[in-house]
C-alpha cells in the first residue's frame, strides 16, 4: 500500500468542504499563537528559550513546578540515540511536557546533518503524531506541511507498521487543499517505539534530509512542529482542523547563553569535524558585557547528555571577571573509539546559586576516517554500440582522508561478466599522506556490442586502515 492507497478517494472532497467553513479562522487563530512564540522571552540554563502557549485540553507541565512552560527556540546540532530502550529524558533535547486524561506525554526535537529527529514518550502504546511546517510560513499555507502518524495498532506494510506520511497541499488548488504524498518513500524514514528506560512507551521517528521538501538539516533553518497523542483520528479523515499552536526552531550549531547580570557564555572548538583517534579542544570562552566586577560560580567543560562518556570533563575554580574582559578556559579530551559517528554536543559553564547552571553549548561532527564516493558515467549506452569494439563509459572512484594518519588505499573494481577495461587495471592503490589528502582513480569501461538492453550494476572495494568500503552504481544499455 503506498501513501495515495492510504489517502482514499473521498479524502479531496471532505477536506474541501470543512476548509471552506473552517480555513480563514484557523488560520487566523494559528497564526496568532504563532505570533506569541517568536521571540524568545526567557533562557533555559542561560540559552534563549520562550513560553509554550497553551492547546486546548491541556495542561502543560512546568518542570520546576512554577507555572510557566519554556521550550528552548534553538537546537542545536545532535545525533540522539534511536533506541527507545535507551531512554528519552537526558539524551534527547524535549520540547515540552503536557497533561490530559490520556496521561503524560513529552516530545522531543533533535537534528543532524542527515536527519531530523522527533520523538514522544507517552503512558501507554497509542497514536502518536507529529506535524511540521516545513518553510515557516504558517500551517495551512504553501505544499511544505506535513504529518507523520504512528500507530502500534495499524497495518503493516513494507515492513513498516502503522506509519503514514503525508504533505498538505494548498498550492495545487487553494479554494480546496488536498492530502498529497510524503515528499519521501517511506522506507527512508526510521522508525523505532517500544518501552523507554522509564517504562513509558516511546516512539523515534528520523526525516531523512530532503532541502527540495524543505527538511533542510542546515544551521540557520527555522520553522514550525508540534506533537500530539491519543486517540486521534486518521489525518486523512479528520473533520476538525488542529488548531493547538506550532512552536518555532530554529536549527543551530552552537548556542551562546547569558545571565541577566550581564556574563556571556561560549564553548569554541577547534575543530567541527573529528575522526577517530583525533583528540578535540574545547575553550569555555565567559565576557563579562556590564560595567561592574562579575563572579562566576565553579566552572566547568564536559559532554553534553549521551556524548558525556566519549568525552573528558574539567572543572574550574570560581573567578572574577572584569568589566569588559574575557576569561578563558581550556579542555583537551580524546574522543572516544565507541563514540557513534554523528554529532557530538560539548557543553560548557558555571554555577550559579541554588544548584543550578548557565550553560552553552556547541557541537562537532564525529565522522568515518575515509570518505568514499563512487559514479558512473550517466550516458545511457544504446544498443548496436559506437564502435566494433563496444562503447567506452567512464567510472570514477574518490577517496579523501579525514584522518592524520598516513595509509594506503586498495580500491578492487568489479564488472558484468564479459565486460572489460581499456587500459588500466580492477585494482589500483592510492597513498593518503595527510588530513584532507584527496585522490582519485578512473576507469574506463568497455561495454560489449553483445550485451542486451538493461541495468548493469558497477561496484568498488575500497580497502584501507583496516576498513572496508563498498560503493555500488550502475551503467544503462537502451535499445
């Protein structure tokens, strides 16, 4: 079943009927709360964070008991784990928490440089949804609105149970809106529920990166999410559009926090990218912006939520900070071999009175020692050939260096039975002599007069410092 199966044919007409009655005011209504979450109002450990406005039928729940309900506006980079057995709280950045009769449920928001991640904790397995306002030009505008649903009751297709994916489509007909499909198959998204370390039941979904669908997965991306769950109906056959209010984030690298006293705090690398055996270093960068003598509370450099066991950590003394003047402080950690490629958040601060922190945070790509990347020639060859002797396509293999360590690349090609190179041999080896080292290996490739119409499957073996890389294209004969 693919995602137009799902859709139903009466979904066009239902949906065109309710919009015209309901479709001004919600946009109205919506655009109005998110007009209330832009500007960030309040900090979270010190980072820019604004008041979660309230749905209806909810009570958000305020951690500290206070009353008001924060969600931090920027996020920055971070690969969460995807196993919810892992547990959720403390590595995942939330959103928010809320109340109704269904119980407690909590969503989270993570991205990288490949996905964007989205997650809820709930009491019980139930449907949960997410919907994302891709370009930030508010729900019910533009083709970039989507919905994903996951239900632990639903269908299994392809593998895949109870997830539907879809993209509200205002472009194609403005007057009647439609359900169109996910911008994506759905087999290249990652979808993962079960039990949480809390015993709660938890649902990971990961959007591959799609810039043409508007999932960027860029620093400087800002647009709008929300989350829901419970007994919900399908998106599709929905009567009543939800009106609960988006929040606003914005994607970022690094996040600078501040106390209201004036004493600004930064975490700098020295490098956004580290392969494995490289070391990092870390500088918690605290300026005092007032006009007066600042103190800090005791200082501190360390790995933020799941990246703390691959990093160092260092403490610091309090100290005081001159009116105008910068203090600095320097962590040199290794990384760990087990840390999982993807991004790794370094956080950085001090304390403050009653326990609590002012904390920054940045982040670094942890990547694969060796990229590898593999083409063929896309020129379709046509059958009958260019020559007596078969048509000539060009592979091309590079390799680049990620790694300090000086090694030597083996590369093996592999062809259909009965074709050949002109010139040149399968297997070929490159010297990779420094950090950012690049080279590059063709082949020419002899098609043969006698082989028929198809796709014929090209692959390399890329063998170095112990690792092995396969990398597969394909060469098409037409008719």
């Amino acid at each position: 079943m693919n995602n137009s199966q799902q859709m139903g044919n009466g979904v066009v007409g239902l949906w065109g009927a309710v919009l015209l009655v309901v479709c001004s005011v919600a946009m109205q209504r919506i655009a109005q709360a998110q007009e209330n979450v832009v500007t960030p109002t309040a900090s979270v450990e010190g980072r820019p964070a604004a008041t979660v406005p309230t749905g209806p039928n909810v009570t958000l729940l305020s951690p500290d008991g206070g009353g008001v309900v924060l969600y931090e506006v920027q996020r920055v980079k971070r690969t969460p784990p995807l196993e919810p057995a892992l547990g959720l709280q403390d590595k995942w950045d939330p959103l928010y928490s809320a109340q109704d009769g269904t119980g407690k449920r909590t969503g989270y928001l993570n991205w990288d440089n490949n996905y964007l991640y989205l997650a809820a904790e709930v009491p019980a397995p139930t449907i949960v949804r997410f919907e994302l306002d891709m370009k930030n030009d508010g729900w019910l505008r533009g083709a970039d609105n989507l919905v994903v649903q996951i239900d632990p009751d639903g269908n299994t297709v392809n593998g895949i149970t109870g997830v539907k994916a879809f993209r509200f489509d205002t472009v194609q007909n403005k007057d009647r809106p439609v359900w169109a499909m996910a911008p994506f198959p759905l087999e290249e998204m990652k979808v993962r529920s079960g039990r949480t370390a809390q015993g709660n039941y938890g649902v990971i979904v990961a959007l591959p990166r799609r810039p043409d669908a508007g999932l960027n997965c860029r620093a400087g991306q800002t647009f709008g999410v929300r989350f829901d769950a419970g007994n919900l109906p399908n998106p599709e056959d929905e009567t009543e559009l939800a009106l609960r209010p988006m929040l606003r984030v914005t994607l970022v690298d690094e996040i600078i926090a501040m106390t209201t006293g004036g004493l600004s705090v930064r975490v700098l690398l020295d490098s956004r990218e580290i392969s494995p055996g490289e070391n990092i270093r870390a500088t918690l960068e605290i300026k005092n912006n007032s006009k007066e003598i600042l103190r800090t509370g005791r200082m501190f450099l360390l790995g933020s939520q799941a990246s703390s066991p691959y990093i160092d950590s260092a403490s610091f003394a309090l100290s005081d900070v001159p009116p105008g003047k910068s203090i600095k402080r320097e962590l040199r950690s290794s990384v760990a071999p087990t840390t999982p490629l993807g991004a790794v958040v370094v956080a950085g601060g001090f304390e403050v009175e009653g326990g609590k922190t002012i904390t920054a945070l940045t982040s670094f790509d942890r990547v694969d020692p060796y990229e590898v990347l593999f083409e063929t020639e896309q020129r379709a060859v046509v059958g009958g050939g260019e020559t007596t002797k078969g048509d000539l396509r060009e592979a091309k293999l590079v390799i680049k260096s990620k790694a300090k360590a000086k090694d030597t690349a083996q590369a093996t090609l592999t062809l259909p039975e009965g074709w050949t190179l002109e010139g040149g041999k399968t297997t070929e080896e490159r010297s990779l002599k420094f950090k950012g080292d690049v080279q590059g290996i063709f082949w020419k490739i002899l098609v043969p007069t006698s082989a028929p119409p198809g796709e014929y499957p090209v692959s390399v073996v890329v063998e170095v410092a112990g690792k092995t890389y396969r990398r597969t294209d394909t060469i098409a004969i037409i008719p």
